[in-house]
C-alpha cells in the first residue's frame, strides 16, 4: 500500500468522520412519526408553560362567584370557568408550568444523585455494593405511591415537601438501574483492556464507563417523568403537594369533583391535559430507546 | 432450591427490619400535635401531659420503637387514636376490602395485559400490533384516578348504569356477593386494572418480541412443531420476566390504590391511610403503613422463588 | 526436586545453553496458583474451589514466540490474566527482568507499559462509543502523553497495522470488520510500546484467510521491532506455524514445556502426543481411525490426586495416582511433569 502521505503529518481535516453515537440516534429518531410527533407536543406545552403571563386570556386566580361552573364553549371563556368563576382556559395553561415543573424535577434530581450511587455501586462492587443497593432496596421496598403519600403526609403539604418526596421515590428505581448497567459494562472486554493499559478507576469510568452508561439511565429518567406527573398531580388531588389556589391539574381535578354531575366536561379537561402530556413523554421516550438500540 | 430459598428469606430479614425502622421515623419525626384528634384545643397541659404518658409519646423514640416492634411481632399494633379500635382490625377489614378489588383488577389487568402483549409480540410491527401497542401506552400514560372519575361520569352521571361510589348499600361491613353489592366493585376494579394492564402488556410484548426472533425457535419449527408447541415454548421462556412484573404490579395493586378508594370512596387499606395521614392517627399510620410494605416485600420475595421454581438458572447466578 | 532457577535454566532455548551461559529471561512464571472459590450453601462459604492455576511455571525469553495450547478449562486464560495482573494470583510471582510488579522496584503502571494483551473478542475488546484512534490513544494518555502526540502515535500504528488511517482513524468499532477490528487492538496494545504482547486467542474467531494476514502482520511487528510473544490458542496448526518453544497445560499445571519442533514430533507426556496426535493429517492416506484421547478432562474443582492425567493415561502406574511429577529435563530446553522422565520416580518405564 503506497502512502502519499506520512502518516503522522495528516491532519484532522483529512480523516474521514464517522457520525458520532448521538448524531446516529437523532437521525434515527427523525424518521419515527409517532416519536416527532410526541416531541412536538411536548415542546409545544414547554412553549405553552413559558409563555404562560403572555398567553392567558384571564387572571387564573381572580374568580367571580357569579360566573361559576360555566360549561365550555362560553362567549370569553372558551373552556368554561371553575367552582370559583376562574377561567379555565388560564388556569390550565398555568398548570402546565406547575405540573410539568413537578414532573420533571424530581426526576432530574433522581437522576443525579441515583447515577452517582448506581454507578458508584456497580463499578466499585464488593462491599460497598451490598451496603449502598440493600439500603436502597429497603426504601425501594415501599410500593412508590405509598411511599410518596406518607413522606408528603409526613412533611405536611407543599410544593417543595412534594418535590423532595418525589425525588426520594425516584432515586431507588434509578440506582438499581445504574448499578446493573455498570455491572454488566464493568465486565466486558474494552474494560478489561482500559484497566490492562495502566489506567485508574476514575480515568476508566470517565472514559469507558459513563459513555455507555449514562444513555440507558437517562431514557429510564425520561420514562419516569410521566409517572412523577401523575404522581405529583395525584399527590395534589388528595391535598398534598401543590395547595390551593395554586392552578396544578391534579389539584384541579380534586376541586372540580363537586361538578363532577352538573358540569363533567369542566372535570375532564385537567385530566385529559395530564393524559396527553403523560402520553407524549412515554412516546418520546419509546421512540428514544428504539433510535438508541443501534444494532452493529 | 431449599437453600436459595432459605438464603432470600434470610436476606428479606434485615430489609424488614429496615422497613420498620422507616415507617416508624416517617411517623415521628413529622411535625404536628399527634394527639390533635383526641383532645379539645383548649385541654389544660395537664391533661396533654396524661395523655401524651397513657400513649407513651413522651419517652425516648428508641423506647417508643423498641416497645411498638416488640408488641408488633406479637400481633398487636397498637390502638387507633380516632376510633379506638386495635389497629389490627382496622387493617384486616380495609386489607381484605381491598384484596376484594385487587383481586379482581388482578384477573381483568394481566389477562387483558397478557393477551395484548403477546398478541402485539406476535405479530410485531403489522397493525395488530400498532393498535395493541397503542392501547398498552394510553394504559400506561393515563392518571387512574382521572380514568376512574371519567367513567364515573359517563357511566353513573350519564348511564347511571353503575353506582359512582361505596362499598354497597350496607357497606363493607355487610358485604354479601350479590349483585347489589358487586357493582360497586366494578367501576373501582377496572380503573384499578388499568395500569397493570399497559405495563404488562408492555412487558409482554417486548418478551414474545425477543423470544420470537431467537434462533431456537426457527429449530422447532423446522422440527415441525405445532403453533402450540412453539407457544409452550414461549410461555416457558416468558414466564420468569412477566412473574416478576406482575408480582411488582400485584404488590402496588395492595397497597398503592388510594387515589383511586379516595376517588370511589372505597374503604379499603388506601382510604384507611389517607384518613390516618389526615388525623394524625399515629399507631393506626405506622401501622398501616407496616403491613403494606411487609406485604410488598414478602411478595416480591415469592416471585423470586416462583420464578426461580421456573428457572432454575437464576438461581445458580 | 531441581530448584526453581535450574528449571528455568533448563527450559531456555538451546542455543543460549551452547553459547556458554542461559539468556536472562524476559518474563518470568514462578508457582502460580489462582484458585476461584465456589459460593454454596445458605451462608455463601466457598465450599469448593476451581483450580484454574495451580502451581505454573514457565520463563519467557526475549524475541522468542512462546506457544500455550491445551484443551478447555486447562487454564491458559487465567494464566494469561494472572501474567497481567488482571486477577491477583493467589500465590506465586510474576517477575519482569526478575522485578515483581507491584513493588517499589517496578510499579505496576510500568509493569502495564511493558506487558500488554490482545483478548480474542475484537469487538468486545473495544468501546462502542470511542473512536478507533481514541481507543488507540487512551493508553498513552493515561501514561502522560500529551493528546495531540497520542493521536498522531495512533495514526502511525494505523498505518503499521495495515489499515489506512485517513480511512480508519474517525470510524466505529461497529463499522469495522472481525480482521480490522483485531488489527486495531494489535495497534492499541503496540501504543504503549511494550516489550511483551500476549495473545490470547487472538486470531481464533477470524476467518482462516484473515487469520492467515494478521498471523504474518505479527510476524512482521515482531521482527521490526524486536517483540517477545506469549501465543494462546487452541489452534495446534496455527501454534506450531508461529512459535518457538510450546507450552502445554492440563488442568492448571505445566504438562510440558520446549521446542516446538520435539513436542509436535516427540512429546515426552504422553498428554502432549495424544493432544499434538489429534491434530487430523491432510493426507487422505494417514486417517485418523481412532481418536488418541479418550474421555472429557475431568473437572477442575476436583482434579485427580497425584498426577492430573492419570485417569486417561495408556500407562499409569501406581506412582502416577501418589505423586505429583514435577517438570524434570528431558532434552535440551525440553521439559516434561511425568514420571516415566524422571529416573528416579519409581515409574516401570522411567528411564534409568
């Protein structure tokens, strides 16, 4: 084979660039219609939550008694008004910021600090393995819906005592995934190889580990979040979390139950905004696993 | 087996303990008056001082903690604050009262579940699959309670075909198993179904999905095994992962129902706990709160020995 | 018994014994023994344990290919990674230039730059996420070479190893075929420039035409820069293509160690001629009839007493269940652990 060129003096430009892993799985995820649309939406309702002081037609707080429970579709209140005469077109679209805020959090900070753990367990085995995933196993223990009820009823109502609660619930299922993802990448071959070349255990998971570690975890996150939703606006809907006159859609759906017989279209539509969002993200995050299981 | 079985009892022992020692510091390190529903606003201290010694919230938690597990292991857990009770009964009554609906969104849940998964893992990617698929999702994405309300509306409000809430026209304490009594478990049972429902269909579909495309099954078929044959085969092979699903699910179907009891008024172990999150019920709350995370820990427990009765390599690993 | 140093001089090539004095042995084996307990019952103590490695011996000279064959479950990986420091023997040395690793004298950083492995699974063996010259750079990084010089380092092993690196140095592990893939674990095991590359299976999972390019490429490095090999494989026809001296292992110990040409020819363990005897002929008038090995190796959790091969051995005596033979000298750097070599075992066929 003839080299024009020596090859120490090739530069950067001149190599041929195989698109990275996370350009191959956008380009893959592009082509999945159910995927682009659920992204859509979701980025559509993010929108919706930014610009909520701009957008809203009424003041969601200010109500007046004499225009309550006015079905949908009344001249000035296109979807009708609540117990308390609010509008409900406003307060649904600030309950996006607050609900979407306490379905994200949570798992955001789930996420830290239960990779942290995970990984930290998986890579490092042995003791300190068994001592964090047993302790994790005995919060784990509690089914999440109780175990986000009683800390919430605990630490009496709020929307931070929510959020901490949430995040509690979330960390377990995160570390035991982050644990068995390192595990089993601990023990493949370039691990091996990484360790027979001399390096240390923190270069090592720098450079092999967290690559190929931290994509799973974070779909696993991302499935989580319409979970910390429903969780959160169910923690809402009891008088927990979020307290009123907070506009939350699970809080919302608690209020109306009253009209529940006189008014069933103004009870629905909290729901059916927690139920498309929900929707959206499962889809997104099933579109997301799909591109990312690239096959050699 | 004994001994893989003997070894994960073991093993559950000092999760148990864990468990314990959680609820109680979730009960009592919260802030609030635990004797908030039983005495008047105005009681001297005197008397708060009496009744804080009588329910023995005065001494050290360690004391407290240390008395409450030891009466626990006998069977008694104390007293209810609000209704004056033992605990124990209340617990039994909302437990069975909701194993009733457990059980029933149990049955209509997997069945439904096993047959969308397999049905959609089966014919992977033709529309059969798309619809099953589809509707596993709007399962697993909708807010049961919100579900439960809506078919509230359209069947009571508007079809009053089904009652909206209770436990029947004696309530539980009366139960009979006749018609009377067993539409109101309908609504709240089908509700409850509906989550499960998505996550094993799933759970399921990604199974059969996996099996199928295994090498050994193109062999039996060269084998010229029937369909059933092959379908024995997947089930087999299925089996220990969908166990252990529908055994976490099972476990959250006891104890995690309560929005969907607040939502139907059902007294079961979820409306028991809201109620004592509520009052302030300290012994009624630790001790509710115990015997569901028991529950979930010893049925997990069972379905790693079921699946391991299934598959006996897991036990080897 | 002859002493460690005595059967490590015995086992040097002969052509260092004419000139006067043993060469210094490059790598050195002494007695090791790597045993995997086995975890039963309901408390989880080790009831049993696997002797992968029990009691190896061996020198490494340099620029020599020395060979390990033997059949599955012998031990030549666990050797292998025990020669790495990959897994902590038990007991027993590895010995670079006669330092331990581990020490003051040799750190173990050091001991890696100067020994390095290529493992058989090529895809495994790399990180799907790393380019094919960041997974041949990270090496040197880790020993303090600057990115830059590293990744100019990989491309130049690129280009040693055969593959063009204006095409290969950005692409995938998954992108690159079997052959490819091993070539650029040959380039990331040279990066370090060690003195020492053991291969372990390295060739097996190719197909023979590859196998054959990547054969004569290790050939080529190993005459341009003056490499030592250790070559594992279950290959016998391959092995005896490419090394100097053969090793063979049964059930966690030495068989027999020497040239290659006496072991294929005339092995002195009677496991060494059934294994090379096994080896089928291409000469349609020298079949086969009968296989010369009868049975399946026996478990190592629980090898037989005395010497391992008795239980399939033509001619074992009562001595060959009592005594363990060691590795005596049979010839010239020819050394074989069975009692018919060693005079004074008490063995009927013993030489006197």
């Amino acid at each position: 084979m003839v080299q024009a060129v020596a090859p120490a003096m090739i530069d950067d430009t001149s190599i041929e660039r195989s698109p990275g892993y996370w350009s191959t799985v956008w380009r893959r995820f592009r082509r999945d219609p159910v995927a682009m649309i659920a992204l859509g939406v979701i980025l559509l309702l993010i929108l919706i939550a930014i610009l909520a002081p701009y957008i809203t037609p009424h003041d969601p707080y200010r109500g007046a008694t004499l225009r309550r429970l006015r079905p949908p579709g009344t001249p000035g209140h296109w979807l009708g008004t609540d117990e308390l005469g609010r509008d409900m077109l406003s307060r649904l679209i600030y309950g996006a910021r607050l609900s979407l805020f306490m379905g994200v959090t949570p798992v955001f900070f789930a996420l830290f600090i239960g990779s942290a753990i995970g990984i930290t367990a998986g890579y490092v085995g042995g003791w300190v393995n068994t001592i964090l995933m047993r302790t994790i196993d005995i919060i784990f223990a509690f089914p999440s819906v109780l175990l986000a009820i009683a800390l919430s009823g605990a630490m009496g109502a709020g929307i931070v005592n929510g959020l901490i609660s949430l995040t509690i619930v979330f960390i377990p299922p995160i570390a035991r995934i982050a644990e068995s993802v390192t595990t089993s990448v601990r023990n493949l071959d370039y691990v091996e190889a990484a360790r027979a070349s001399g390096a240390g255990g923190l270069s090592i998971v720098r450079k092999h580990v967290l690559g190929n570690v931290l994509g799973p975890i974070f779909v696993y996150g991302m499935s989580l979040i319409a979970v910390s939703m429903i969780l959160a606006s169910g923690l809402s809907f009891l008088g927990l979390g979020v307290r009123p006159p907070e506009p939350e859609w699970g809080l919302m759906l608690n209020t109306l139950r009253t009209a529940l017989y006189t008014q069933p279209m103004l009870c629905a539509l909290p729901g059916i905004m927690i139920f498309i969002t929900s929707i959206s993200f499962n889809l997104l995050t099933d579109g997301l696993r799909s591109a990312m299981d690239i096959k050699a | 087996m004994l001994t893989y079985i003997a070894k994960r009892v073991i093993y559950t022992l000092p999760i148990m303990l864990g468990v314990t020692i959680v609820c109680f510091l979730l009960v009592h390190l919260a802030p609030g008056d635990p004797l908030v529903s039983v005495l008047p606003p105005d009681a001297s201290e005197q008397l708060r001082q009496q009744m804080m010694a009588l329910y023995g919230f005065d001494r050290p938690y360690a004391e407290q903690f240390i008395k409450w597990l030891g009466r626990a292991l006998g069977g008694d857990l104390g007293t209810s604050i609000r209704t004056n009770r033992p605990v124990v009964a209340e617990v039994s009554k909302a437990v069975s009262n909701t194993l009733m609906l457990a059980a029933l969104a149990t049955v209509i849940g997997f069945v439904l579940g096993g047959l969308f998964g397999f049905v959609a893992g089966s014919f992977r990617d033709t529309w059969i699959d798309k619809v099953a698929s589809a509707i596993s999702v709007a399962g697993v994405s909708v807010p049961h309670y919100w579900l439960g309300m809506v078919l509230v509306i359209i069947f009571s409000a508007q079809l009053g075909w089904l009652p909206p809430t209770g436990a029947g026209p004696g309530g539980s304490d009366n139960w009979v198993w006749d018609w009377a009594h067993i539409r109101h478990m309908i609504l709240p049972a089908v509700t409850m179904s509906v989550i499960p429902m998505g996550i094993i269909a799933r759970t399921v579909r990604a199974l059969v999905a996996e099996i199928l495309s295994q090498e050994f099954i193109a062999g039996l078929k060269a084998k010229g095994t029937s369909s059933f044959g092959i379908f024995k085969h997947i089930v087999k092979n299925a089996a220990p992962t969908a166990l252990a699903v529908m055994g976490i699910q099972l476990g959250y179907l006891l104890g995690g129902s309560i929005l969907i009891e607040t939502v139907f008024s059902w007294p079961g172990t979820g409306l028991l706990l809201s109620d004592a999150i509520f009052q302030r019920d300290l012994p009624l709350l630790q001790g509710t709160i115990l015997v569901l995370a028991c529950f979930f820990v010893v049925l997990n427990l069972m379905v790693d020995v079921v699946q391991t009765a299934i598959d006996p390599r897991i036990a080897r690993s | 018994m002859a002493s460690d140093t005595a059967i490590a001089a015995a086992a040097a090539p002969s052509a260092a014994q004419t000139a006067g004095e043993p060469s210094r042995a490059l790598l050195e084996a002494v007695e090791l023994v790597k045993h995997f307990p086995i975890k039963s019952g309901v408390f989880g103590r080790a009831n049993a344990v696997v002797r992968a490695v029990d009691g190896v011996n061996f020198s490494l000279y340099p620029g020599e290919t020395l060979g390990i064959v033997g059949e599955s479950g012998c031990g030549k990986s666990t050797t292998a990674r025990v020669l790495m420091n990959l897994i902590k023997a038990d007991s027993g040395n590895v010995l670079l230039n006669g330092r331990a690793p581990g020490t003051p004298e040799l750190s173990l950083k050091e001991f890696r730059s100067q020994v390095q492995m290529v493992f058989q699974d090529s895809y495994a063996s790399l990180n799907p996420r790393l380019t094919v010259e960041d997974s041949i750079a990270y090496g040197p990084t880790v020993h303090g070479l600057g990115g830059g010089e590293a990744v100019r380092r990989a491309r130049r092993l690129l280009d040693r190893v055969g593959l063009d690196p204006r095409r290969f140095a950005g692409r995938y592990p998954h992108e690159l075929s079997g052959g490819q893939r091993q070539r650029v674990n040959i380039a990331r095991a040279l990066a370090l420039e060690p003195k020492v590359i053991i291969l372990d299976e390295a060739v097996s999972a190719l197909d023979k035409s590859v196998e054959a390019q990547v054969l004569n490429l290790l050939l080529d490095l190993k005459d341009e820069i003056g490499l030592t090999y250790i070559f594992i494989s279950h290959d016998l026809e391959v092995v005896r293509f490419i090394a100097n001296r053969v090793m063979v292992m049964y059930l966690g110990r030495v068989a027999e160690i020497g040239p290659t040409d006496a072991l294929y020819t005339g092995g002195r363990h009677p496991y060494t001629t059934a294994l090379l005897g096994s080896m089928l002929s291409m000469n349609p008038d020298e079949r086969t009839m009968e296989a010369p090995l009868a049975g399946d190796p026996p478990n190592p959790i629980d090898p037989p007493s005395g010497c391992r091969f008795h239980t399939r051995c033509a001619m074992a005596e009562s001595v060959c269940s009592a005594k363990t033979p060691a590795l005596t000298v049979s010839g010239a750097g020819h050394l074989a652990a069975c009692h018919m070599v060693d005079p004074t075992s008490g063995h009927s066929k013993a030489a006197a």
